[in-house]
C-alpha cells in the first residue's frame, strides 16, 4: 500500500471526520472509499465530454433555426412588397424573389 498526502479545507476535513465517526473507520478510508468509487465509475469522467457534445449539437441546432428564421423573415419581406403588383404575380419573374433563393448565405447548411 502507497502513502499519500493531501492538503484540505478545515470544512472538508471536519466532515470526513463526521463520516468516520459515524462509520467507526479512519479518514484515511473514507478517502480510499471516495476515490475508489470515483476511479471505478469512468462514465463519470467521460459525462463533462458526453456534455460537451450534446451542448454543441444543441447549439448547431439553434444557429440553422435562426438562420432558416432570418431567410422567413427576409421572404415575408418580399411577399408583402410583392403584395398587391400585379408585375410580380408570376413568381419565375420576380427577379427579388429569385435573388433571395439563390443567395449564397448557406442557410440550409
């Protein structure tokens, strides 16, 4: 068995202690209990990167709602001046509309 030394709070040492006393064992071994749950379980290492992951995709997510959002919104701009003009009615003609499908702001990406 390897000995170790570690340096910690008042607060800390004072509950270990508590545990110990209530499980009429030593520091030391709730210590050794405690990291060895820790090692053991690598899941729990591994959950900040699982994390991590998820967080990203969420965020990838969010950005093509907005920028689908922003292409609506910049749509709805052009239905309603369209709106009423008779020269716009054919949408293969309307040369606005045409320049907002064929732009090259890569919303869909």
């Amino acid at each position: 068995m390897k000995k170790l030394t570690i340096r910690i709070d008042d607060f800390i040492f004072d509950r270990l202690s508590l545990v110990a006393k209530d499980n009429s064992t030593s520091v030391n071994k709730i210590v050794n209990a405690i990291l060895e749950k820790y090692i053991n379980e690598p899941r729990e290492i591994n959950y900040l990167k699982e994390l991590d992951v998820k967080l990203e995709e969420i965020y990838n997510s969010l950005e093509k709602i907005s920028k689908r959002q922003y292409l609506h919104f910049k749509l709805s701009k052009q239905q309603f001046a369209n709106f009423g003009y008779l020269s716009n009615a054919n949408i293969n003609e309307d040369k606005c509309l045409y320049e907002l499908f064929n732009s090259k702001d890569n919303f869909n990406e």
